[in-house]
C-alpha cells in the first residue's frame, strides 16, 4: 500500500460540550474513492471541515504527504491541491457561474488593463465552460446568477469548481443530496474519472447503493470516532448500516 | 456566530431552500447560453426607475415648458446633486457589501471643518493653500473611514451601530474644535473654480468631479476585481472568506473609500457654500441611502450599481425642483420620496423572491400579473 496523501491521527474537537471529533484517525491514498459515511451527527463535515482548513482541531495531527501541517486557512489547503465541496456548497448566490469558479482566483488582464485591477472575463468563461461540460453539468447560464438556479446546478458548479483546482485531494460532502438520477449518475462518474487522475476522493454520502458503487475504501464514522476502516471489495451494505449505527463492530482503527 | 446563521436564513430566504430533487425535464436539454444580454438590462430595476425618472421629467416639462425644461435649470439641478453624487458612489459600495454607513454627512462636515481651519491657519488665496485643504479633507474623511472598517470588520459591532456612533463623534468634534461657530474663510480659488465655476461654457465644475468620481466609481465596481469582491463579500461573507478573498480588509478599504469620498465632499460644500455649514447636513446620510436604494441596489448586499444610484438621486432631485417651479408646495417632495423609497425596497422585495423561482424579475411583467390574478 501507497502512503496516504493526507492523514489524520487522533484529532478531536468539542463544540461545548459536543465532541463532533473524538480521537479520530483518517487517511486518504491517491487514486482512491474514499467514502466516509455515517449517521447524520456523526462528525463527517466536521472532518472535513478540519481537514480542509475551515476548522481548528483542539489536539491530533494532520499530515499531507508524509510531512505534519498545521491547516489554519483554506487558502493553505487549495495551495495544497485539497479542494472541498461543502455540504451547503459555499457559493456566492448573487455571482454568475463563473465568477464562483474563479472566485479568489481572478485570470487578471495582461498589461494596462490588469493594472487597472480587470479581469480576463473570456479565457475565465471558455476555461468554466469546459470544466463544466467535462462533468456533464447542465449549467445553463454562464451569466445568471448561481442563486437563481436549481439545487442541482449549483451542486453541479459547487463540484466543477472543486474539481478543477485540485490535484491531490477532493472532499465532496454530500454531492448528490439534490440530485436527480442522471445528474448523480454524473456526480459518480466524475468522482471515477477524478481519481483515475491519482487524485484523492473522499466521498460522503448517505446513499449505501453509491457508496459501493464508487468507493475503493470505507470509513465509517461514529460519534466522532472511527467505527471501520474497511476495503469496499470486502463488506457489504447491512455491515455498513450495522457499524453505523452501532449494531456491529469490526476493523476498527 | 449566530450573526451567521440569520445571514444565511435571509439568502436562503432569497434564493429559496435548496430545491429539491431535481427532475429530469425536457428543459434539461435545452444548455443553451442566454442569447442576448439586452433584455436583462431593461429587466434592472436601474433601468425601470431610470424610465421614471424620465417619466418625471416629462410630466414636469409638460406642466412648465418655459421654466423646468430649461438648460439652466437642468444645470442647476445637477449642480445641486453633484456633492450627494459623490457621496452615492461610496455608499453604493458599502450597502453591496450588505453594510450601511450613517457617518457621511458628519463626516463630511468634520473634513470641512479640520480643511477649513488648516487652510485659515496656512493663510493666503491660492492653490497651495488650497491643495493642503484638499489633501486635509480627504486623510480627514479617509482616517473617519478606516475608523468605521476597523470596527465593523476586526471588533465585529455592527455597521450601523459603527456608523451612528461615528457620526455623532464626528459631528461632535467638528462643533468643539470651532466652538460651533461656522468657519466663513474659504480660499477664494476653490470657491471661484470648484464653488461656482464652469467649464465648456456653462458646465458646473463641480458636477464635472462628480461625474469623474462616478465613472471612477463605476469602472471599480463593475469591472474590476476589486468591484467582484465587494459583490462576492455582500451576497455571501462565508464564500468569499473560504476562497480566500480577504473579507477584514476588504471592508475596510470599502469603508476607507466612503470616508475619503466624504472627505472630498467636504472640500466640495466648502467650495459650494462658503461655509462649513455645520449644521446643514444633517440629513444628508438619509438622502444618500434613500438614492441608492430607490436607485436597485438591495439593502441585503450583492447587487446593485452605480448607474442606479445616480438615477436614485435625480429623482428626489427632480421632484423638488419640478414642485417648486410648478407652485406645489415643495413639503409633497419629501412626501413623494418617501413614496418611492418603499417602492423601490418593495421591488428589491419581489426580485429577490421571484429569483428563488428563476422567474421574471420585471416590475412591469410583476404588476401585469398580479393585476390578473387579483
Ligand atoms: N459549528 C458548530 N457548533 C456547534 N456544534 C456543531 C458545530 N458543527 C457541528 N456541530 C456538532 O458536531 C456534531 C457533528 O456534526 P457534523 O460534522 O455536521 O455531522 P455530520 O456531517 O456527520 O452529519 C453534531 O452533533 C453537531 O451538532
Ligand atoms: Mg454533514
């Protein structure tokens, strides 16, 4: 087995009272889906959250290939190849597609008129325009507003966007919670043709049926802690639910 | 923190919930870019309120051909918008950002007040003196401005609670360091250039600065990435920081650019009146809100523009200059503005909740049905 790209080792975080994290390990390898499931409060987005830059964690390490980091900033982790979709998208809603794409990350005008602080509006719009067509995403508008669309496109820019600045490490939250049936299709294809690149996927979802379609491993998380780490080839959807809730136990880390 | 949430409740609340399960309709297919740009800007409220104003203007013309559709009085009715102009542009900045600044007015008239002193201590008549005043004015409005940022990004109180707060402050200082007395020596070179000069035989000086700092303004916010931030920063905080836009710092270059811009309008009062007419701008935060909101851009950040607001703020002033010159009693202006000022929040009101639905976003189109349906 590979080294993972990004890991983490005993992190925890208390909100209050709540330990959202408790003691947790997690690795991801490259060129692997990655799922991480569990019940609902069991500490998936906190997790990513952490492990993305958006959260501190009160004690635990984190190691991006093979060297300790201290993620404080997302900046620090998209300078690192870790990109993430969060399970409310974290768009701009009155910003067209392209604008979100590119948000932070402005292609700026050669000469006088990047000077005078403006943007290179058509390479951003033909770049977006392909990224989006390569994930199938039906974005019909390049020039409305993100907010006037349907759940499903904004997860479908929300996706494109992460998916076409990272190179090491994805986290998708929840991508296909909106979704129809041939834009999840979509969605899974995509996460497929993600890590064919060698890049890491980490896919949460709620949806045991994708979860074994795409995943090459599982985590399960429960009550902030790790129940499972297991190869998907290698456990079955009533173990999963089993360790989810508690039923069960196996593999643990 | 739970400042947060109710941010997000209100965007949700604009854009609808997530909507749900999307269905795979025939309009799936259909991927085509919008065609044309044209028709989205007659659906701008910029624009419906631009075809009022000019409704306005032509009832007015009709009712006094011979006094209110003048050249000279055009002149004097941009002349007499030109300093809240100035103050328009800041402002339309900060209320995208989803703030709001009360401070204007006062600010303008402590920068009028500190330039006013310094020049009257420097002494003389010319363009150096007159150069300092300027300078004074706008490091005075710039510092109110910094001021105001720095406590609404880094201590985190709340813009108008900031903004009230300074412009009491600043109205405060003004009347203690010249004893509330106005100061009535303006260097001669700004009251005869900038105060009433022209130029192109008959174009106001001062209204010429406006319009500059307008198309400054409107290049900034509409083309640049600078103008991308402060939409990014009103229409979500939260996306923006995660993308790494520099939220703090951000806000308090938007707020620094109002105080400046109040600064300048400081120099352009003195230069205009003569005086540093403490006590005459007391409403003026209210009318500058008032334009730039009759004017489209929506008090819940993220939208709006320039255009608007300079059309937002000839209608209050043509309303007043129509009334007086047709013998109404010009108190109906205020009566009239008000009017138009809940209308305008009405129609942001209808926009934003017509585009959770993606539907139409005309007022026009809006009255039509809702007269059908009624
Ligand atoms: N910002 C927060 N403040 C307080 N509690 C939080 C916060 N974020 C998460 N939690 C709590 O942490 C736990 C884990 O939440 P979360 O990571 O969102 O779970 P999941 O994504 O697995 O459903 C929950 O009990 C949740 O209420
Ligand atoms: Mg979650």
């Amino acid at each position: 087995m590979s080294t993972p790209v990004l890991e983490a080792r005993g992190i925890s975080r208390a909100f209050g009272h709540v330990r959202a994290l408790d003691d947790l390990d997690f690795e991801v390898y490259p060129g692997e889906v990655t799922a991480l499931i569990g019940d609902n409060g069991a500490g998936k987005s906190t997790l990513v959250k952490a492990l993305s830059g958006n959260l501190a964690i009160d004690t635990g390490t984190i190691t991006f290939e093979g060297e300790e980091i201290q993620l404080t900033t997302p900046m620090q982790a998209s300078a690192l190849g870790i990109e993430t979709v969060h399970q409310d998208l974290a768009l701009a809603p009155h910003l067209d597609p392209v604008q979100n794409m590119y948000l932070g990350r402005e292609v700026m005008n050669k000469g006088i008129a990047g000077f005078f602080g403006t943007m290179n509006t058509k390479a951003m719009a033909k770049e977006s325009r392909r990224a989006f067509d390569e994930l199938g995403a039906t974005v019909r508008s390049l020039t409305s507003p993100v907010g006037s669309m349907s759940g499903g496109q904004r997860q479908a820019i929300a996706i494109a966007r992460a998916v076409h600045w990272a190179n090491k490490v994805v986290f998708l939250d929840e991508p296909t919670a909106a979704l129809g049936v041939r834009q999840t299709k979509n969605v899974l294809e995509t996460i497929r043709r993600v890590r064919d690149k060698g890049i890491a996927v980490v896919f949460i979802s709620h949806s045991m049926p994708h979860v074994m379609e795409v995943s090459d491993r599982i985590q399960v998380l429960r009550l902030g802690h790790r129940a499972a780490s297991l190869d998907a080839k290698d456990t079955n959807m009533e173990e999963l639910v089993g360790l989810m809730t508690g039923a069960s136990t196996r593999g643990a880390a | 923190m739970s400042d947060d949430v109710r941010e997000d409740d209100i965007k949700k609340a604009e854009f609808g919930p997530e909507a749900g399960p999307e269905t795979i309709s025939i309009n799936m297919a259909v991927e085509r870019e919008s065609k044309s740009r044209v028709p989205r800007i007659f659906k701008a409220q910029a624009f419906q309120i631009f075809i009022v104003l000019i409704v306005i203007v032509i009832i007015f013309s009709i009712m006094a051909p011979n006094t209110f559709a003048q050249l000279s009085n055009l002149r004097l009715v941009v002349q007499n918008a030109s300093i809240l102009g100035v103050l328009g542009v800041g402002m339309t900045f900060i209320i995208i950002t989803s703030g709001i600044d009360l401070s204007v007015g006062s600010v303008l008239v402590f920068s009028g007040v500190v330039s006013a002193m310094v020049m009257r201590a420097v002494g003389g008549d010319g363009w150096g003196v007159a150069t300092i005043g300027i300078l004074v004015a706008i490091a005075s409005g710039l510092a109110w401005g910094i001021f105001n940022g720095l406590l609404i990004s880094k201590a985190k109180v709340p813009p108008l609670i900031v903004t009230l707060g300074s412009l009491g402050m600043a109205l405060g200082l003004a009347q203690i360091i010249t004893g509330g007395i106005d100061i009535r020596q303006v260097p001669s070179v700004l009251t005869s250039t900038i105060g009433y000069g022209n130029v192109l035989g008959g174009i106001p000086i001062i209204s010429v600065i406006a319009l500059v700092v307008i198309l400054i303004g409107a290049f900034v916010l509409h083309k640049t990435k600078f103008g991308l931030y402060t939409y990014a920063i009103g229409s979500s905080e939260e996306a923006a920081r995660r993308v790494g836009v520099k939220v703090d710092r951000h806000l308090i270059k938007v707020y620094g650019m109002s105080g400046a811009l109040a600064g300048v309008a400081g120099i352009l009062s003195l230069s205009q009146f003569s005086t540093t007419a403490i006590a005459g701008q007391s409403q003026t935060n209210l009318n500058v809100i008032a334009a730039v909101v009759i004017g489209g851009t929506s008090l819940f950040g993220g939208y709006g523009t320039i255009f608007g607001t300079v059309v937002g703020l000839f209608i209050p002033a043509v309303l007043q200059n129509g009334f007086v010159i047709t013998g109404v009693q010009p108190f109906w202006q205020q009566v009239a503005v008000g009017a138009v000022l809940i209308a305008a929040v009405y129609v942001d009101q209808v926009r934003r909740a017509s585009a959770a639905r993606g539907a139409s976003t005309s007022l026009w189109r809006h009255f039509f049905a809702r007269r059908k349906n009624t």
